[in-house]
DNA sequence: TTGAAAGCGCTAACAA
DNA sequence: TTGTTAGCGCTTTCAA
C-alpha cells in the first residue's frame, strides 16, 4: 500500500476544475481491498464474498469511477478490443448508412463498438483507414474495397485481424465476401423489360472498372442475348459518375434518330439521373425506366421508379455474422455469399413501348 | 538483452497459420538498436542517425510491423486516444449520416478517428453508448441528446471528455451545443405560407417532448399571431411519429368541413407523409405543402416539396471543430451555436389557395 | 476467498 | 545521439 498515492496528490495541477479520472488503484484504496479483488467485481467474477462487494461498488459510485477498456484489453490475453472496423465508401450515402446501421445492429447483443470511415473512391485513403483501424487493433475489418489490390492486408489477417468484404469481391487475397447478386439482379430488369415489349433498351452504368458495375453490364448483354437481340453500342453508355453524367447521357440519348424505347440505368444515382433527364424533357410517361439500386422516395416519384432493390441492410447483418463466427474460431475456408436482388415494381418499368 | 523473447519464441501455440503481432520489441532485437530508438523512428521524433533509421525502418518493413496505438495512449501524458464518439439518433437516417460524414471529414486532418452509435430515441440507450465510448477513453463525445437528463456526464466532463450536443440542448448540463434554427425556421416557412395568401394552415409535428418540435410549433405560432390570425387546434396535429402518422392525419385534414388549404410539416418523415398522403388522394397540385427538413429527391417529386431545409453537414462540422477547440484547451463560456436553415422554394409551398 | 508480483506494448524522464 | 528504467491501468499467474 505504499506505492499508492491518493486522488487528492494527484489533483496537483490539474486544470480548474478537471480531476484525474480514478483508476482501480484508488477504488481499491478507498475500499481498503487489493486491486485485484476491483478488478474481479468490475468483470463480474464470482470469487468474492459480499461485504467486499458491496465495499467495493460503494467506492465505485463514491469516486464515479470508469473502468478503461483500452488498458484491459491490452493486458487481457486474447488481446480483444471488441471493436470492429467500416471501411465503406460513404458514410453518408443510403447505402453505406444501411450497412453500417445493420453491423451496429449485430454488433450491439456482443458489445462490439463500431468505428468507421469513408473511403471515396480513393485506394490511398481505403489503405490509410485499413492501417489507423489496425493500429486501434480491431478484431476485424468490413471493408468495400476500393483499391485494385488488397493483397497488402495480408499480413493483418495473419496476425489475427478478420477481414470481410462487401459489395465488390477483394483482390488478390482471398477472404469472405457478401455481395449483392449483380449480375442476375441487372439480367431480371432487363428481362422485365423484354417481357414488356421493349426491344431498344438502353444500358447506364459506373465505371467499368469497377467489378459490380461490369457484372451489371454482363447481365444485360446476357438479357439481350438470350432474347436474340443485338447490342448496339450507340445506346449503351458506362463509366458514367454522378447524376449529371447521367443526365447528360439520357438527354443525348433521347435525341437519337432512333432513340431507346428503355432505360436501364445499373446504379442508384444513375438512376437518379436518367428520372431527371426524363422529367425535365417530359418524357418520363413515354419511355420505360429501370434501375438497379433502391432509392428513398422512389416510391413517390410520378411515375414511381422501378427498380432491381439490393439489400444492403442484410448484406451488412451477414458481414457482421461471418465476421464474428470467423472471431470465434471458425477456421472453414472462406466464402462467397450472395444477397439475391429485388425487383420492385412501381410503374416506370411497365410504360409499353410505343407501337409504329 | 537477455530478457527479450525473439518472435519465433513467441509463436508456439499459435492458430496454424497465424502468426503473433510483431512488437517494438521484436523490431528494435531485429534491428539490433534499444526499443526507444524504434519508438523514435515510429514517432518521427528527429534525433535519430540515418543508419540507425534504415536498419529500424528495414525491421519494420520485415516484420509487417504495426504500431499499437491503444498502447501508445495508455502511456502517454495526455492520454488521448484520438478519438471521438458519436452518439446520434440513427446511422441509417440521412440527418445522422450526413453529420457523420461531416464530423468524419473534420476529425481526418487531426487523424482523429470516429466511433458510432444509432440511440433510437432510446434514453437507456444513449446511456449505454456514453458509457461505453468513455469506458474507450474517447477524447470527446458529440450526442444527440434523446434522456430528459443529461446530467450523468458531468462526472466524465470533469475527467476531461469533451462533450458537445446537437440537435437539441442537454438538459441539466451546461455544455456546448450547436441546433438548427428551429423556430425561425418554422416561421419562415408558415410566413411563406402567408406570403402565398394562406389563412388556413395546418400543423403537423413530432414528439411535443423533444425540443426541436416544441420550438417548431412555437415559430408556427408566432407566425399566424404576428398575421393577426387565431390558432385553429383543429388544424393542429402534433406527436406523429411516422411516415403512416401524418399520412393519416394529413387525410383527415383533407375531409373536414373546411380543410385547411395548406400544410406545414414540421419535420422531414411527416412532411413525406403529407407529400404521400396529397398524391394519394391527387391534391398535390390544389393544397400548399412547406415541409422542415429537407429530403433527398424532394426535387424531383411533383410537385417538388419546399422545404426549410436544416444543414446537417454544417451541424457536424460546427460540432467537430468546437470539440477540437476544447480539446486544445479553449476554456472559455460554453456557447449556443444556431445554424440558420434556408428556404427552399421548389413548387408544393406556391399553390396558391383556392379563390371562393 | 484474497492478494502480491509480473507484464501487455508503449512513452516519459533521465542518464550516458 | 542512444539507451535504461519506470510505469500508463489493467489482467494474469500464482501463492497464501
């Protein structure tokens, strides 16, 4: 007990007013117990009899002490934080805010606490959060990759870090996935298209690079292919980025000689995009519109927008579940889980095409 | 020397496979130099020789060396963990995301990390979320305030956490906030109404409860008393919480004697609400609708939806800064911040009334 | 049932 | 410029 100094010694300058936060150290001595018997009341173990209980949780509320996490998990000896790791492409954005929401959700019932960071698109900041989160040593990482290469977390899954990836399959490193099922989702919107009688339908998509986006586009030449149709490249427009782009794209497209009687539009935001530039000639009565990716109010859009809907709240419940089954020990090789699409129908896919 | 365990050591009875975390201490034996000279290459501290910096960043690069900041903090004098904790309604909405992405972009400058959690209008909950973001050692919380008290922080703000609300004022607790112009805003917007020739305008509020709806209904008053009109408690609809709610409302307004010829949402969801109820019964085009709180697409809607719109980006970046302020040892008062909200004129808030 | 000593990975303070 | 020693707040190990 001589080692120990009190609260009152450490207050010496300190700021007004600010107090050193008490450690187990002083609960221990205002309790008159060792640190150890602290530290088995605060993690709940059994050993201890009732008076020094009750001695102890007095000190406790007395001092409004706060046990420190950090500290115990780096004494504990599985080293875990009970942290998880987003690295998502926006926090903002519906989707990534859905995934997130849904991990939280898992996370809650094991005490796991969430952190998170938006990637934008760039491959520099998807590695600079993988490293500040692997330095906080989060038991695992959900991350949509970005980069063309995730090979460089290679070492971290050695040490222990569990990685899972949604929305895009990661490269050069093998590891679970979620992800939507893109190319079937884009087939079954084109399709529904077909089945409306549509034979020009035009196709919007995101970068080509990107692998969600070439399997959208898969999916729709496959459509088009099963049907017997040609793909004529003067109405298939990629590499499109926002919903200006899209826009653009639609208003060109709607000045075609032979302008698409559809639209296919094989992401959220170029969706978006194809709704406005429609609206804005006034056509968005006359040419059919399908898009891939839900969007809030899609529902009360005149007409409304039909769409291929991803779920991304159980993409991210299914992350969040693999994540913590690999966690507890599950050493099976990893897997690919698809989340099959929706097609929402609200009535700007169901416009027929005109008869001449 | 002697003490040291070299990694090879240290793997026995490791996962196949998996392999320990290397330490300093592995780097400095690796590297043959003290473990202060690998902390001051990690660190960047200058007063180190060029070839004792090779041969420690050599190590590092051999050994896939990650620095464990959770260590790092525990032993350094400030303690901090470059981390702040939000604790906010829910992630998935898009006011929550949008002031974490917000809070996210002002805290990467710092390389201040964010965690996160959705409260839920959950009083339990948002004791549960401070506890454990303080059991973390956060530098600083920004909270949505949701419990009727929020005087169970005044402990962790004399232990030096920051703390920073928004949205709504903490209660018994005097501390930073930053809020929406609320009740100016509400009154720009009935003003609007009146402006447009409007007697009859209907209110339509969230939880009387929360501070945010209570100041809401108190600038739709202040505008009709300053217009010389009474309140009509008929037209008057306030504790709806949902989509469905005001929807509802919005339908009964819609078959009184004499309905109102306008409608003031006080909050995004009912504003939604009343869009779909009007569109439902097609009298988007006959009854003025002015919503608070702007949504995503209430541009393309027809009519587009006027809204007093909030600026939640504003919000977070206001919060963050004033957080970061504190942290670097601005004492001074705490402040009210008030982000003014802005107008946004789109169609549903210039019908005019019906001439009779 | 309780406690003393050691040490998780790192930085502070000081010495060489 | 480099290294040694102590110790952040906690859990583990082992002894009483």
């Amino acid at each position: 007990m001589a080692k120990m100094t009190t609260l009152s010694d450490e207050l010496a300058g300190q700021e007004p007013g600010e107090r050193l936060r008490p450690t187990m150290r002083d609960v221990a001595a205002l309790a008159g117990v060792s640190l150890k018997t602290v530290s088995r009341v605060i993690n709940a173990e059994p050993a201890v009899s009732a008076e020094l209980l009750t001695r102890v949780q007095r000190a406790i509320d007395q001092l409004d002490y706060r046990p420190n996490l950090t500290a115990s998990s780096l004494r504990r000896n599985d080293g875990k934080t009970a942290t998880v790791g987003l690295v998502l492409e926006d926090l903002a954005n519906p989707y990534s805010a859905a995934v997130t929401r849904a991990v939280e959700d898992a996370a809650r019932p094991r005490r796991v606490t969430v952190v998170a960071g938006s990637v934008d698109e760039d491959p520099d900041r998807e590695r600079a959060l993988v490293r500040e989160f692997v330095a906080r040593r989060v038991d695992g990482l959900i991350v949509a990759p970005t980069a063309s290469d995730q090979s460089y977390m290679i070492g971290d899954r050695r040490a222990g870090t569990v990685l899972v990836f949604v929305d895009r399959p990661p490269k050069h490193l093998d590891a679970d996935v979620i992800v939507a099922a893109n190319r079937d989702g884009a087939m079954d919107g084109v399709r529904h298209l077909l089945a409306g009688g549509h034979r020009r339908i035009a196709f919007l998509g995101d970068l080509s690079t990107i692998s969600t986006a070439s399997e959208r586009y898969g999916g729709y030449l496959e459509a088009l292919e099963r049907a017997g149709l040609p793909v004529d490249d003067t109405i298939v427009r990629r590499d499109l980025r926002s919903v200006g782009a899209a826009q653009a794209a639609v208003e060109e497209l709607l000045h075609l000689t032979v302008p698409p009687t559809a639209i296919f539009a094989a992401q959220n935001v170029l969706g978006i995009g194809a709704f406005a530039a429609l609206r804005g000639q006034r056509r968005q009565f006359d040419v059919a519109l399908v898009g891939f990716d839900d969007f809030p109010l899609a529902d009360l859009l005149d007409p409304g927008v039909t769409v291929v809907a991803q779920d991304p709240v159980a993409i991210g419940r299914l992350a969040a579940e693999t994540l913590f089954r690999r966690l507890d020990g599950d050493r099976s090789p990893s897997t690919v889980q698809v989340v099959p699409t929706r097609l929402i129908v609200r009535g700007s896919g169901e416009i027929a095409p005109p008869v001449d």
